[in-house]
C-alpha cells in the first residue's frame, strides 16, 4: 500500500469514493476540474477545505494518470498491479 496523506478512502463517506482527507471531496472532483482546464488556485478557491499540500499530491497522481479507481486501490488496499494510465474514468456524482 502506498502512503497517500491526501486521500481517505472509507465505506462509510461518498460511499467508499476517494476523498480528500478531512473532507467529503471526491478526487474524481479534482480529476474532472482539471480536465475542463481549471486551474489549481481556482479549484482551491472552490473548495477551501483542500489544502494546498493535499490538492499537490493529487495533482501529481493525476499528472501520472492514476484514475480515481487507481487510487482507490493504493489508499485502502494491497499494492496494485496496475499501471498509469489503465482503468476506467468516471465522472463525479
């Protein structure tokens, strides 16, 4: 399992989607945000329950092309097999 501070993953909060830690926002927010071309700052503008530090490891998976299904697996399970970029992408609830 890799150490990711910036994602909690539980059954329990956006039914065991990954969200920032602390928070209730989902990383398929931030994946969907960055793909129609908003910028970091505006995004933290947005949700000011995200810190600067989290919204940065994200981003640098994201960069990596992780997929939230991707994370998913790294946060709450053994490690994972699968490779950048593979997986499927979904749009936030």
């Amino acid at each position: 399992m890799r150490n990711i501070d910036a994602i909690t993953v539980h059954p329990e909060i956006q039914d065991g989607a990954p969200v920032f830690s602390g928070t209730r926002i989902r990383i398929e927010t931030f994946f969907d945000y960055l793909r129609i071309g908003v910028s970091l700052n505006e995004f933290l503008d947005e949700f000011p329950s995200i810190t600067h530090d989290q919204a940065m490891e994200v981003y640098h998976l994201a960069n990596q092309q992780f997929t939230p299904d991707q994370i998913r697996s790294m946060v709450s399970g053994p490690d994972t097999t699968l490779a950048p970029g593979a997986g499927r992408v979904y749009a936030a609830a």
